[in-house]
C-alpha cells in the first residue's frame, strides 16, 4: 500500500480550497472581485477611491463619504459571465493515458449584488459622515463535467464572501477628509475532485504488475471515488483611508484594507465505490472516512491610489494603481477536527503580490446622460509551478464601457459593459491521485451590470 499512501495526505484538498477561490470569476486576478459598483465598472475601476457621486465608497475609501452631501441609497447588479475551455491530456500515476473530455466549460453566468447607504450628519455633527454596506469582494462559482480529463484535480469550486461594512468619515477640512470602517466577513466554501482509487489499490497491493492483470479487480481509473469538502467562518477586519484635494480641479484619495483571517471549519464527505470500502473496511483504513475538518485561510490586504483630474465642467479623467497581498496565500493546511488536530494537508502555494493599473474618463453629455469609459491591465499571483485546473489564472486586460441617466435630480440609473481578455494559463501539475495532467486553458469573460441611485 505505499503507492496508496501518496492519498493520505489530503494535498488536493488543501489545496483546493484556496486555488477554488483563485479561478474567480475572471473579473479580477486571483478570486478578488472588485464588482461593487456600476460606475466603477463603467471606468474599468479607475478611480474607485475619490468617486464624487458613488456610495460604494462606503467598501473603497470611507474618506470619500465626504463627496456626498445627501443621504445616498445604492444598490448595484453585477453579473460575471466567464468563457473558458481546456485542451490537452495527461497520464496516470503508471503513465497510462487519462481518459475523459475538455471538461465543458466551468463558468456560469453569476451575479454579483451590492448595497450601500451614505448618510452626511448635520448641526454639531456636519462634519461626520457615515455609511454601510454589503459586498462580496471574493468569490466564484465553476463546475467542470464530473468525467473530465482533469477530474482528480477539480470539478466544482463554489466560494462565497459576503462583507458587512460600517464606516465612518471626517472632514478635518474643505480639501482633507480621513475614514475609518469596520468589515464583517463570512467566508463559505465548497469543493470537490474525484480519486484515483484504482491506482491505488493495484500499485499498493506488493505487484504493481496487478494493474495489468485483468483478472486483478482493480485497475487505473476504474474505481474512482470522489471527495466533497465544505466548511465556513466568519472574521473581522477593517479598512481606512484618506482623500486630499490639493486644488479645486484635482483628488488624491488611498486607502487600505486589512487581511482578514478565517478558520473554515466544515467537513469532508468521500464516496466510494462498494468494493473500495470493502477493501478499506477489512484493513482498517479509515482515512477516507466521513468526518469534521478546519482549514486556515486569510483574505488578503489591498491598497489603492486613486486620482482624478477635472480637466473642465464636463470631462473628467480618472486613474487607479491597486496592490493586493496575494503573498498571504503561502500556503493551504487541513487538519482533522480530532483530540490531537492531526494534519492532513500542507501545500505550498507560492503566490506572489499583484498590481491594477486603471485608467478611465467621464464626459457629461448633457444634464441628463455621462458617459464613461476605461482600460485596465490586471497581474496574475499565480505561477507556472503551482497553477492547477482551478486556477486557470494569467495576466488579463479589461475594457469597459458605461452610462448614467439622471432621471431626475434624486435619482440616477447606471449601466455598464466590460470585457475581459486572459493570457493563456498552462497547466503542467500532478494530482494527488498521481495522475499527471498537461494542457493549455483559453477563455474570456464579459460583465453586465445595473445600478440605481436615490437621494434625499
């Protein structure tokens, strides 16, 4: 059984749980969504941290509050449609061919909501400022066909973050504001990927030969198994900021993001076949038993530059420069939820800190309409010798175009379009199952997204 051995570690587990975040949605590198606001999308995320008539800066840059001079109500539309096809092979753990397809294509048309409310106090308190939102700034959902070609290695990935935000902000000055929030997260996630198990069972049974031999019951790839892991925490964390107005036609605004630490805490659920568990049941195995599992994970800090430039009444240019923490990913473990907390995963992750570049503009039509537009350069964290089939990551570029209708002067409308072009990620990566998998991913993603603001 020392072949079978390589199983009981739970690496593709470990690893999963956080590489299942990293596929995202292909809006953002990593599994980072930036879509909580129309806007924003509209300006391809340029100038999220000194928006003049946006809520959203409750979640970007609380000192921003300020630009808001009456209660804002916001509620903002999203909805992430990701593209993408596999195209390549692999081999077992004895060098046989993996059977299965491409795996169709893993990505849903998911929305992605959001809601803020800004609130400018008054009389002694006309300098304060405050807000609430709900977000989800990480997340994705994908599911490949459970008899794909890289099936040990994923088949669905289903995360969730959800952030309660309260901020607060304050006017030290006509030109100078600072604020300070505080974000509760809940983290949910859910994950699978099939087994190997005759592989297992063959090259562990003292005659590797026995894989070949038909009257032997156990062959590579003819009694997969599969593993569910899901689990969900809830952490703290907070974010604050400052936005500096050195003259009347020019803003400065930065802010800053906490990591927030989570402890999943869930369980593992295996489904094996009945002449695998019988097999297991007479020698005593019991790793592949159901039962309570936790996993660390950390959301990663982010920090943002924003500028805007008036350049007249009507026109306006505006430019982002977003790092994101990525190098809190160093690694994934899993631990049993036993007496001595044995652990059964630890897989180097190696992701490396990224950079958003983002330049956009807005042109006031008319009274009525503005139009925006903008472009963005996205880096991946990921890299060529860890990147697994769920994390198809690789440098991305976006485009985006958007407009608001001002119905009136309490309410507005917006739209927004954004299309997004990926670098092809190359997949080069073993299974824990043993199997070796080699291909080349290809896809795209395009955002739609709808706002509608009211103030009182």
């Amino acid at each position: 059984m020392q072949t079978a051995s390589r199983f009981t570690s739970f690496t593709a587990l470990a690893l999963g749980i956080a590489a299942a975040l990293a596929f995202g949605q292909a809006d953002a590198s990593g599994f980072q969504l930036r879509e909580n606001s129309v806007k924003n999308l509209g300006r391809a995320n340029s100038g999220t941290a000194v928006a003049k008539s946006d809520a959203s800066v409750v979640s970007n840059n609380p000192a921003a509050m300020v630009n808001l001079d009456k209660t804002t109500v916001q509620t903002d539309v999203t909805v992430i449609d990701l593209t993408a096809k596999f195209e390549g092979g692999g081999t077992t753990a004895l060098g046989t061919p993996l059977n299965g397809g491409d795996g169709g294509d893993p990505g849903k048309a998911s929305p992605v909501p959001a809601l803020a409310v800004v609130v400018p106090l008054s009389g002694a308190f006309d300098k304060l400022t405050l807000g609430a939102s709900v977000s989800a700034p990480f997340g994705l959902k994908t599911e490949y066909d459970a008899d794909w070609v890289g099936r040990y290695n994923a088949i669905t990935s289903d995360v969730k973050t959800i952030d309660l935000t309260f901020s607060a902000a304050l006017a030290l000055s006509d030109r100078f504001s600072v604020g300070l929030g505080v974000v509760y997260e809940r983290a949910e996630v859910t994950l699978s990927n099939a087994i190997d198990f005759g592989t297992a069972l063959c090259a562990g049974s003292g005659n590797p030969a026995n894989c070949f031999n038909p009257a032997f019951p156990f062959h590579p790839q003819g009694a997969d198994g599969r593993v569910e892991v899901s689990g969900d925490d809830t952490g703290m964390g907070w974010i604050a900021g400052m936005q500096w107005r050195p003259t009347d036609n020019f803003s400065i605004g930065y802010s800053h993001r906490s990591e927030i630490d989570h402890d999943l805490s869930g369980t593992a659920d295996f489904t094996k076949p009945a002449s695998v568990d019988a097999v297991f049941r007479a020698r005593g195995v019991t790793t592949y038993d159901d039962g309570a599992i936790t996993a660390p994970l950390t959301t990663p800090s982010v920090d943002t530059l924003s500028a805007q430039w008036d350049i007249n009444d009507s026109f306006r240019l505006m430019a982002d420069i977003q790092r994101t923490d990525w190098h809190s990913l160093q690694s994934v473990k899993i631990y049993r939820e036993n007496a001595n907390h044995t652990q059964l995963g630890n897989e180097p992750f190696n992701w490396k800190d990224t950079t958003y570049f983002a330049l956009g503009g807005e042109w006031d039509m008319s009274d009525s309409f503005t139009l925006r537009a903008g472009v963005g350069k996205d880096q991946t964290p990921t890299n060529d010798v860890t990147r697994t089939p769920r994390l198809p990551d690789n440098d991305r570029m976006l485009y985006s175009l958007g407009l608001t209708w001002n119905v009136s002067e309490a309410l507005s409308v917006d739209a927004a379009f954004q299309h997004i072009t990926i670098d092809t990620p190359h997949i080069d990566i073993r299974s824990t199952s043993g199997s070796h998998l080699v291909g080349d991913f290809s896809g795209h993603a395009n955002l739609f997204g709808i706002a509608a603001q009211y103030k009182f």
